[in-house]
C-alpha cells in the first residue's frame, strides 16, 4: 500500500495543511506543523521541538502501541532527527508534535471529522498489512 502526502506550501507559517492519497486516490485531508525543512540542512539545524512538520521523505509505517495514546496507531519509521512520528486523529496544529493528523474537511485553521477520517484509513492500513502488504508514505 501506497500512501502520499502532498503538501499545500502556500499557508501561513503557524500550520501545513495537505492532502493524503492511498494508491492514487485522495483519501482526506492533512495537517501538520509548519514546514521548517531546509534542503540540505541537517534537521537540527532547523527543527522547533514539537512545531515541526518531518522532513519531506518516503517512510515505512507500521501499526504499534501508543503509549501515549493507549491503543494501536500507525507509526512512520526511521524519520530523520524525529521519534515517534505518527498518523492519528487531531483537528488543529496544537494536537500534534510533528506527527500527520487526517480530518475529511478543512476549516481556516483546522482540520473537521478527524476521527471518521483517521477510523476509514486505518481499516485500510490494518487490513494492508493483515494481508502481507508493506505499507510506505511520501511525505512531498
């Protein structure tokens, strides 16, 4: 399974909205930190702890506990200088630390119905890797 993130750059610093696709199609919306990347910076030279988006990238997610969150969540693996950098349910930037949080609409500030969103993907990852699939996000 294939997922993608295409980032919408043209907003005001203080969030990152986007889209995710699952194989080609639009699946829901996105939102995230602002995007602080600096193409060929390395990440501590330009991440803000907790108010950074990930670098852009392409991620193998997993589904594990949260600790945080106490139940199953998918997790994007090996993303350069962040830990623990999840999908999951949130509606403005100030419900996440770097991690992608889905919604079915936008609003000015945030994003709508995150759990509905976030419930309709994760059926779809859990039942891609209950099959054997491997499942990757772009992060663009």
């Amino acid at each position: 399974m294939e997922l993608s993130v295409k980032r919408d750059y043209d907003q005001l610093q203080h969030r990152t909205f986007g889209q995710l696709f699952v194989d080609g199609a639009k699946q829901c919306e996105t939102l995230e930190d602002p995007v602080r990347e600096v193409e060929g910076a390395t990440v501590a030279n330009w991440k803000e702890k907790g108010d950074t988006a990930i670098p852009r990238g392409r991620y193998r997610v997993i589904v594990n506990h949260s600790n945080r969150f106490k139940r199953d969540l998918p997790l994007l693996l090996a993303v350069p200088g962040f830990e623990g950098i999840r999908i999951h349910p949130g509606n403005t930037e100030s419900d996440t630390e770097g991690c992608i949080l889905v919604g079915t609409k936008r609003a000015a500030t945030s994003i709508l119905e995150s759990r509905v969103a976030f419930n309709e993907l994760f059926a779809d990852i859990q039942e891609a890797l209950t099959n054997g699939e491997q499942v990757w996000i772009e992060v663009a």
